[in-house]
C-alpha cells in the first residue's frame, strides 16, 4: 500500500532532521573543536532547534522506542540530576552560609551586600550547563533518529566521512601548513598534528573514536569471510582482496585516519584508542561456535593497517616515548593532580561551580613556581567535575554515562545479529573514559558531541533483533532502503 502523506512528510522531516544532526557533528570541529565562547554557544542553539523541530515532529507522530526509554529511566534521572544541581549552582542562594565563602569576602571586601551563590563564576556554570545540555540533545536526537537500521548506516558513514576530513586535513597543516585555508584563524603545532582542534590530545580522542567506527564497518565487511570452511589461507587472501579491490575507500579511510592520530604524539589518547580497537574487536566478533578462532586474524590484520600507519607517522610518538615515556613522574600533570584533589578536600560536597575550575585551583597554587601559566584544565576530567561539581554529582554524572554502555554492553550480549553498533557504544566509552583519565579531551565540545552522536546510535540499535524490528518497523516505512550491509 502507498504511504500515506501524513507519513511521507513526517519521514522526510525526520530525514532532515538527520542530516542537520549530521552536519551540527561535521561543523563542530571546525572553530578549534568549538572550545571558544561564541561556537559553543552558537553548538548549543544549533543542538536546540534540531532539539526543537524533533519535538514538534512527536506531537504528530508518538515515538515508537518505548523499550528503549525505559530502559534509560536510570542514566535519564541522573542527567537530569546533574543538570538541575548545576542550575542550583549559578542561582541565587536565600543565606549567605549556604554560598561559597568568597562571596561573603566579596560583599566584605566591597562594603555592599552581594547575592551567594554555591559557584564562583555564576556565568561560566550558565556555559557548562547549556554545553552538557546540547550534548544531552544530540543524544537523544542521535537515539531517536538511528532507531532504524539503515539511517544508522548512513550515520556511521558520516563519522567515517567526518573523521577522515579532518585526518586530511590535518596531514595538509602537519607537513605543509593549511594558512591558506583558514588564515591564522586556528592553532598549529610544530610537533604534532592537531588539524582544527586545540591541542593534540583533543584531535587524538576525535579521530579515535573515528577510526574506531571505520574498524567498526571493516569488522562487518569481513565477517563472512570468516564463517567460510576454508583454509586460513584462503580467508587471508579473501580478507585482503576484500581490503584492497571491494572496501579500499574504508582501508584509505583508516589508514588516514590511524596516520593522522600517531602523528599526534598524544600518549594517552593513542594507548587508549588502541585499548578500545581491542575491546571492539573482541565484543563485535563474539558470537557463534568458532567466534573464538576468529579474532587472532582480525586482530592481526588490524594491527597491519595500523603498523603501517605507525612506521610511516609514529616517529614523533616513539621518540616521545622514549624521551617522556609513559608515567606522569615528571609531568606537570602529577602537580595538577595533587592540587585538585586538595582543593577538592575543601568542597567535596556542593563543588565550586561547573565550568569554574581554572578560577578556582588559583587559591591552591601556592607553591607553584610558575605561577603565572594559568592552569585552566586539570588534565583529568574525573578530578575537574568532583572539584567544580562536588563528588555526589560528579558521582552522577559518570555513572550515567556508565550506566550507558552496560546497556550497550548487554545489547552485545543479547543480540544475535548486528551487535556492531552496541559494540561500538563500549568501544567509545572506553576510549573516553580511559582518556579521561590523564586529559580534557571529553571537555572539547567536538568531541562531546561526537560521542554523544555515537552513543545514541549504540543504544538505539543495542535492543535485541525482534524488539528493534517492531520498533522500527512504523519509522522505516516509506522510507528508501540504502542499507550498508556486512
């Protein structure tokens, strides 16, 4: 039967929709990862008018995910939470008592009386807020809209598409320089690849998680191969005919884009991104009987495509290895750390306010000799959002997104057929989370947002097969089929 046009329209809006989704991703890396005041805030309006039109799309047509959402009833409450905890942080407190105490200073200080507030800065809490919101929007935006298989396809191109751009252009500025391009407009790096983002820890995290939805697809475009009763061989020469001549453009994408992350020099983010290759391999291949016999020559064909991107742009990370190697011993980040975790003795519970950290570890640097470099992130995401947060919410805020990939982990689990997407959800967290550990990279917006993109698409397909069929099944009708099939 035809559709009818009330159900055209709404498809084509979700189609648009979709693409606005994609190109909010595509642009935000851009202006320096969207790290400055005027693209994160220019992110969030675009995050909330996509945020918007999808609303007023459900008010004609009721969402069929029921079971997704309520299986997201928990990391939702603690979102939720969170946001309203920062939003008590930057409002006006009743007592004076219940403020930071250097609003009390202040008022003293100034001989007039001076609203508290539990944040330092009301207006840089207003930022985080309205920065951890439009993540929360491309989330649910990236939930609702990858429900159905195929536009889920699509958007995992696009990050392919997305990663291997920026790689490109990053190799363009890394060995001969990109002014002519965007002018003086963002950051170089004598050392190290950076393409349009800050630092090169931010870019390494960005183009991890691309690569890793590139492994993601080739995993995908093989795993036939392997199901074949043929000698080993045989599958080798299959696989790499499949490489070369039927998937060359996803080997170019990652050898781009692994080339351009080990041009990074980025410690962190290349031993975490390569952790996270790992966990995806294992979690995307687990299935039937012989799953087990499969992943020594996948792994190792990974390990190939990523060697020759290290022999040809890993010389600056091996010889920072060598010169720096792994421990934080003798990094300025030990001293951060020691810090941060003394200022955070002194608000453990109601923080200093979110998005305050760099004008509150100022009172705490008392024996820093180069006290005049501001300190403006702790290079440890889980420190700076017990300081700014207080350690209840900041508690919160990681066990939601944790909280996230156990879904995304039982999907793996759960699922007989296409566990890629699910598996891929783990994957990012634990690059991210791993990452976390030693940098800020999860604070650039660009890459807030891409993980937020790839979370969404992870948990809408991480339901089992017959409960995503009958979700699915009203959404894909009307639709154009265009699937990218393994």
């Amino acid at each position: 039967m035809p559709a009818s046009p009330i159900r055209t329209a709404s498809s084509a809006a979700e189609t648009w929709l979709f693409r606005g989704l994609v190109a909010l991703i595509a642009l935000a890396p851009l202006p320096l990862g969207s790290n400055r005041p005027l693209p994160a805030a220019l992110l969030s309006l675009f995050a909330g008018l996509l945020l918007i039109g999808w609303a007023l799309l459900a008010m004609f047509r009721p969402s069929a995910s029921g079971g997704v959402i309520r299986r997201l009833r928990g990391p939702f409450l603690l979102f939720a939470a969170v946001t309203l905890w920062i939003a008590a942080q930057s409002a006006p407190l009743p007592f004076a008592s219940w403020g930071d105490p250097l609003w009390a200073e202040a008022s003293a200080a100034l001989a007039q009386d001076i609203t508290p507030r539990i944040s330092i800065d009301p207006s840089a809490t207003r930022a985080a807020l309205s920065n951890l919101l439009a993540y929360g929007a491309v989330f649910w935006l990236a939930l609702q809209l990858g429900r159905a298989p195929e536009r889920a396809a699509q958007a995992r191109r696009a990050i392919i598409a997305i990663g291997s751009f920026y790689a490109v252009y990053g190799l363009f500025a890394y060995f001969g320089g990109a002014h002519w391009v965007f002018g003086q407009l963002l950051a170089t790096h004598p050392d190290a690849l950076i393409s349009t983002f800050v630092n090169r820890n931010s870019f390494a995290t960005f183009a991890g998680l691309a690569l890793l939805a590139a492994v993601s697809v080739f995993l995908e475009r093989i795993r036939h191969i392997l199901a074949l009763a043929r000698p080993a061989r045989q599958k080798a020469a299959l696989v790499i005919e499949t490489m070369v001549f039927q998937s060359g453009w996803m080997t170019a994408a990652m050898l781009t884009i692994a080339l351009a992350l080990f041009l990074t020099a980025s410690r962190g983010g290349i031993v975490a991104t390569l952790v996270a290759l790992a966990g995806l391999t294992m979690l995307q291949l687990r299935s039937s009987a012989g799953a087990a016999n499969r992943r020594g020559p996948i792994a190792l064909l990974i390990l190939i495509v990523v060697g020759i991107a290290l022999v040809i742009g890993g010389g600056n990370f091996i010889d920072r290895i060598e010169r720096q190697g792994l421990s934080l011993d003798n990094d300025l980040r030990s001293t951060i750390f020691a810090t941060t975790i003394e200022a955070i003795g002194t608000t453990p519970w109601t923080g200093t306010g979110a998005g305050t950290y760099e004008q509150a570890i100022e009172a705490y640097r008392l024996n820093d000799p180069d006290i005049f470099k501001l300190w403006e992130k702790a290079h440890n995401s889980y420190l700076e959002n017990a300081l700014e947060l207080g350690l209840p919410a900041a508690l919160a805020l990681n066990l939601a997104i944790l909280w996230l990939a156990a879904i995304c982990f039982r999907g793996v689990r759960e699922r007989r057929r296409d566990r890629a997407y699910p598996a891929l959800g783990v994957a990012a967290t634990l690059l991210v989370g791993l990452h976390a550990l030693v940098d800020f990279s999860l604070q650039i917006p660009a890459v807030a947002v891409l993980y937020a993109f790839m979370m969404g698409l992870a948990i809408a397909q991480s339901a089992p097969s017959r409960k995503r069929r009958a979700a699915t099944a009203e959404q894909g009708a009307g639709e154009a089929s265009g699937a990218e099939r393994g």
